[in-house]
C-alpha cells in the first residue's frame, strides 16, 4: 500500500480498490446463533478498538440479516446516540462497495466534534474516511407511526441545517474488499466521527441540490461535488431516514443529526491530516486528524 493520494484520498484502504470486492457465494439468511456470533465478533472489536475477522462461514450478502445485525451491535455496545448517518447514499458509493442501495449508521456522541475540530485517534481503529455532508439537526422529534413522512412534514421537523464532514471506520481490514459480505454495513455503516458546521436556520429556500462542495487536503484542493449526489437532495435523503426508523418502529429525536450521505464520495485521510470542506455560502467545515 502506498500513501499516494488519488480520487479516493490516500491509498490506505486495503489492497482492493473500489467496486473490486470479491462477492461472499451466500445469500441466505443469518441463524439466531450465527447472528450473535456475528454481533458478539464486531461489537467485541469496536469495544476493545481492534480489528476483526469474519469467518466465512458468517459472511452473507442477506440485505436484513444484515441490518438487523447493525442495529443489534448498536443495541448491545449502548452508547448514547447523537443521531444518524446515511451510508451509500450516492450511486457512486454504491458502485464501490457493492451495496443494493443506501443503509443508515448510528452517529455517537462522543464521536461528534463541531468545527473546527482536532479528530482524536482514539475514535479509529483502521480507516479515516471522510465525507462531505449536508446534515441536519432536529428541533422536534419523529417517532414512530404507521404512514410514511412526507418531505414537508420532516422539514418542519428540521431545527438548522449544517455543512459537515462524517468520517468511516470499520473493524474490518481492507475496506473495499470487505464489501463482498458488506462488511461496512455490518459494523454501523462505518460511522466514527462527525464534525458539524455552523448552523443555517433559513435554508429551505436554498437549491441544496445545486449547491457545491470543495473538498481540499492540508491546503490542496482536491475533488467537487453537489447535494444531488446524495438521493437527489439532502431533504429526500433525511426523510427517507425517517421512514427508514419508522419501518422499524423507531424515531428521529429532537436534538439530533443527520448526516445525508456524501456530496464527494469517499476521502481516506491519515494522523496529522487537515481537511476543509468547503460549501461556499454555507460555510466551511474544518477538521485535523489525531
């Protein structure tokens, strides 16, 4: 591996590139034994902050034993929730790890530090990997019922709008090449660390979908991108959150973020790196990594 910076940032992500993961043959899905060995591995290894191995046996590409392991290993760790993220919510994200469509992360609190913000280390176990983000911050809360939000409901819902970098990790090595058994996805869709702007309380007559990102590394700038990237636009992707939870018989909660999925795809950054994301005029968001 080499530290060569490339469209993906620094090639420290494993040796198999994006969208090159080798698929697991299996697509049944997890026992009630096997999904505790599966929960019991990666919540050991986020506990400890080491890295885990998934035997093969363990790896499926079932898309809800998958997610139920997710919010399992979120269940047993308990710690306290500072809201979610969206992972995979761009197509090109999709493309790069294999992923059938977009699959939500619990954000922790200890792992949120508003800009500008040194990122401490002992938030990562492999990986670094950033994003640039339109999150959202709830005024009231959406909990649970039986019909779908509507995008006017949710946005009435919306304390402040933030411009913001969300940064992935995941116990597993070789990040692309755990993509075969969505390796991510399984280990809380990579959610680590996120760093919010400022907030923006007038933002709903803004074209968030138009609106473009600069994405620079220690002072060079490096990839571009726009709200559509993610779902079209930043408010389709917090409802679709919302639903997400509902389906599931949770809630948003006032007081948390959400972080849309990523306008630049993914970024790999190491210890001593500086990132600024910049949303022209909705503010820059400034992060250091420890």
């Amino acid at each position: 591996m080499t530290d060569e910076i490339a469209k993906w940032g620094r090639r420290i992500h494993g040796p198999t590139l994006p969208g090159s993961g080798i698929r697991c043959a299996r697509e049944s899905a997890l026992t009630d034994a096997e999904m505790n060995e599966v929960v019991t591995t990666i919540a050991t290894a986020r506990a400890g902050r080491h890295t885990a191995f998934l035997p093969e046996h363990l790896r499926t590409r079932h898309w809800e034993s998958t997610m139920t392991a997710m919010l399992s290993i979120n269940a047993r760790l308990g710690w306290p929730s500072a809201g979610w993220k969206i992972g995979a919510a761009s197509l090109e994200v999709q493309r790069a790890e294999g992923m059938p469509g977009a699959s939500p992360g619990q954000l922790a609190r200890d792992g949120v530090h508003p800009s500008p913000a040194r990122v401490p280390a002992h938030l990562f176990i492999n990986y670094r990997c950033a994003e640039s983000e339109f999150a959202f911050q709830m005024a009231h809360a959406l909990p649970a019922r039986t019909s779908p939000f509507s995008e006017d409901e949710v946005a009435d819902a919306v304390a402040s709008l933030h411009p913001a970098l969300e940064i992935g990790d995941t116990v597993f090595q070789d990040w692309y090449g755990a993509s075969g058994y969505f390796g991510a996805a399984l280990d809380n869709n990579g959610a680590a660390a996120f760093v919010p702007g400022d907030p923006v309380t007038d933002w709903r007559h803004l074209d968030l979908a138009s609106a473009r990102v600069d994405l620079s590394l220690n002072g060079t700038w490096q990839k571009s991108g726009v709200g559509a990237a993610a779902m079209g636009h930043p408010l389709t992707a917090l409802t679709w959150v919302a639903n997400w939870l509902r389906e599931r018989g949770m809630g948003l909660q006032a007081g948390e973020f959400v972080s849309t999925g990523s306008c630049t795809g993914h970024f790999f950054v190491a210890p001593g790196d500086r990132l600024i994301a910049d949303f022209g005029p909705l503010g820059k968001v400034d992060a250091t990594f420890e």
